[in-house]
C-alpha cells in the first residue's frame, strides 16, 4: 500500500469486506494517522470484525510486526492482550430472507438435557438461596464433560457431550474441590481434564463485569468479557458455559431497567449462538407479598428476580421452589424417610420457547452430596393410602383455588371430570372412589365450599383459608399450568 502515506482512497479495500481485519500500526506518528483512516474506510465498507493494535509504551520508535517476531514474542499472545475487537453486524437485508430459506428438512431441537435445557442458547436457573443451584450446576458440568449419557440432578439425561466452562463468583478454590469432591469421589474428572474448566474468581480478585453502567447512563460490554469471549471461541466442541450467579457478573440495575436486562440477554445470546454452546446463568428468587409460599408455576415465574426482560429474554427458564409444609410429612413417608429441613423442593420449566418438559418435579437433596434429586417417579406408586391420598388431593385443591381454577364436587368442573389436573395417582381413579374421598375431607372439615363473587351457591372447593373460603377468590382466565 506504499507506505503509511499512501492516501487512504487509492487502496482497493474491497477483498477484507466481510473478513476479520486486524490492524497492526508502525509505533510513530504517521502510522497510528493511517491506522485511524484506514479503521474508518474498513467500518464503511463493512469487515465482520476490526482490531486495532495498541503499541506497548515501550517499545521503539517505528516498531512493527516484523520487530515483534525477531523479538521471539508470541503474536497470537500480543494481539489478545493489546487490542480491543469490534465486532460490526452487517446491515439488514430483507430479500435474503425469502420464505424459501425455511423449506426442505427441519432442522431437530437439540437439548443439553433431554427436555429440559436447549442447546446453544441461553437458559436462567431461578431459585431461592440454600436451595443447591450451584451443586446442580457442578453435577451437570460433570455429566456434559463426561462421554456417557446419564442422568443428572434435574432428572432427564445428559445427552450433549464436550467441552464445559463454569465461572464460580461466590465459591472458592476449596469449596468447589469438596464439593467436586462429594459428587465425583473416584476422581473420574481426570479423563476429562482438558475440556474441563472450573473458574474460582474469589481466587483472581473477584469476578469479571460482564455489563456496566458508563456515566450512571449508558450501559456497556466490559473489556474484561471481551476478552473471555475471545478465550471462549478458541476452546473445542464447547456445549456449556455457567454463570454462578449472574447478579455478581453485572454493575448495572438489573432490577429496575429493562434495557439492563434486554442488552445482556441479546449479548449472552450472541455468544450462544456463535460459540453453539448452552449458556446457563444461576439467579435468584424473591419471596412472594405477604411471606405466602410460592404454589404455581406462574407464581414461580413472577418470583424471578430482575425486570421481566430478564426471563422474557431467554429460551428456557427453570425453577425451584419450596414443597409446603402440609405436604412434607407425607413425602417423606411415602419415600420412607425422616423429615428434615431444606431438603424438598418442587422444579419446573417455568418458561420456554418451543418443545420443553413441563413436568413439575418432585426433589430431594441427598444426604451425602447436598446434591438435590429428582424423586417424582417414586411418588408415583399406587399402593398410597388413603391417608396420603387426601393429603395430596387436599393439596391439589388448594393450589387450584389459589390460581384462580378451582375444583367442584361433582360436574363438568368437578374432581373426577377434571382428575387430569390431579396428581397422576388419580388418573385412573374411579368417579365413586374419588368423589367419597372429597365428601370425606368436607365432613372432616379438612377442606370447605366457597361462594365465588357475583354467585348465590356454595360450590368452589378451597382449603380453610384459601381465597374462596374467604370470599375473596377470583377466577383466571385461560388454561392452568398444572
């Protein structure tokens, strides 16, 4: 190109439109001139990417790329540590995307976990803290790492296998070797040393911002995270990548700015995209109004901490939730178990775009590990009795009327016609059978009929103190997540 002189218009720039383009100046005054000029015609013409080089203060006058290799210095090494790539997004064309494109074989939904977690895009992990999310979220790196399918805490099998990145910002060095300790005792984790990596950020000075405000106003990619994307996209068969929890990896108001919640969830889902990994963010949970504990999947939803952008913004959103307190005893029994405090937990997909698992599940955390455990088919046994059964089903009717789809006694919205919304133990349960079980609990008190507003007739099955005994019960609209 005739040197750092050369007018910038007589140079064919044209064969770099669409390429990653790095510019490395000469260490003067004239080549940082033309490393300017030649930065602005190359975002013009529309390059895929541009890193500009910024020379060490000390290196010589007129220093380049061909002192930096009789030097012996690593350039893959030099230009990761001293340039700031942009990434440009080419301009939108509408007639490339011709209805044609979406033709000929469907491409299949992929999962990390079968069900559960898509691949290659971003999911949330919501739950209170104590829960275990950061056990669930070790368990799985394991499993992805490995090479067998088998299944993990949540419950459905790992399916995906390859390389995995876990950024830990609240659990040290040595929490996380006794917790990798407890969940893989033989030391199985070396056979998969070198696409293993578990990052203990309170062990290299607190974790990286992904997002931060600028001024109090404008929000920005941190140039640490630029420089983990860059690591990440040179790291093999990558399938999973966890932030442990997001809130420490954001200097920004998630909870009170949309656009906070909107620009990292398009970030994260770049990086998904191009890197074709699961991304998984570890979040938490708040407690409902009035200290009442969470009963539905929609109330699970709400509890999610942030703006709404947050869950809006992702493709799958998984749950967990305290069980109820009425509930516990039962369980345990019919597990054979002794009661114990924190150790059963309710989880669901609580949103997700396309094919998912919905299925509520039942878990519990193994005494050993602390890992939690998904116990939904031992609690499917027939052989409960009766006792049990009315716990369950005093249960069901309270979390019905609470979300605005109570039961009745008998007709087209009574127990038996509807036992579809029931625990599966139900299903194949006789009218008879099922009706006398619910005259039983009202006889006993155990559970009443409410008036709805506007009516003149007892008829709405509730608990106690649920909202149609109460008077106050109001009906939702649309079908119920049961």
């Amino acid at each position: 190109m005739f040197g750092a002189n050369a007018p910038i218009d007589r140079t064919d720039w044209t064969p770099l439109k669409g390429k990653h383009v790095i510019i490395w100046p000469d260490n003067d005054e004239a080549g940082n001139k033309y490393a300017k000029n030649a930065e602005k015609k190359l975002l013009e013409l529309g390059v895929a990417s541009l890193a500009t080089l910024k020379i060490p203060p000390n290196k010589p006058r007129s220093w380049d790329a061909a002192d930096c290799l009789l030097e012996g210095i690593n350039v893959s090494e030099f230009i990761e540590k001293n340039s700031r790539k942009i990434i440009i997004k080419p301009p939108l064309d509408i007639f490339s995307w011709s209805v044609e494109r979406f033709v000929g074989p469907v491409p299949k939904q992929r999962f990390l976990v079968e069900g559960l977690f898509p691949l290659g895009v971003t999911s949330i992990l919501a739950a209170m803290g104590d829960t275990g999310k950061g056990m669930l979220l070790l368990d799985l790196a394991l499993k992805v790492a490995g090479s067998i399918d088998q299944v993990c805490g949540f419950g459905p099998p790992v399916t995906e296998h390859g390389s995995v990145v876990v950024f830990s910002a609240e659990d040290d060095t040595n929490e996380i070797h006794r917790r990798l300790e407890r969940l893989d005792p033989k030391c199985e984790r070396l056979k998969y040393k070198d696409r293993l990596f578990i990052v203990p950020l309170p062990n290299i000075g607190g974790s990286f911002t992904i997002l931060k405000n600028v001024r109090g106003k404008v929000v920005e990619i941190s140039p640490e995270f630029e420089l983990v994307m860059k690591q990440l996209s040179r790291i093999k068969d990558l399938k999973l990548i966890i932030f442990d929890p997001l809130a420490s990896f954001i200097h920004a108001d998630l909870n009170a700015d949309p656009a906070v919640g909107d620009y990292l969830m398009c970030l994260l889902s770049d990086l998904a995209c191009s890197t074709e990994a699961s991304i998984i963010t570890a979040h938490h949970m708040r407690k409902l109004k009035g200290e009442k504990p969470i009963s539905t999947v929609e109330q699970a939803r709400d509890a999610i901490r942030g703006t709404s952008a947050l869950v809006n913004g992702v493709r799958c959103s998984f749950a967990f939730w305290p069980v109820e307190d009425i509930t516990k005893p039962m369980i345990f029994r019919s597990i054979g178990k002794i009661p114990r405090q924190n150790a059963l937990f309710y989880g669901a997909v609580v949103k997700a775009n396309g094919l998912a698992d919905r299925t509520i599940r039942t878990y519990l955390r193994n005494e050993e590990t602390g890992l939690l455990e998904d116990i939904t088919e031992q609690l499917k046994a027939q052989n409960i009795s009766d006792k049990d059964l009315k716990i369950y089903l005093i249960d069901s009717i309270a979390r019905a009327a609470s979300s605005g789809h109570p039961f009745t006694h008998t007709g087209s919205a009574g127990i038996h016609k509807q036992r579809h919304r029931l625990p599966e133990v139900f299903h194949s349960m006789g009218r008879d059978r099922l009706e006398r079980i619910v005259q039983e609990l009202l006889q006993a008190k155990q559970i009443v009929k409410g008036m709805a507003n506007g009516s003149k007739e007892d008829k709405w099955l509730d608990v106690k103190t649920g909202p149609f005994a109460r008077g106050v019960g109001k009906f939702t609209h649309g079908a119920e997540n049961f």
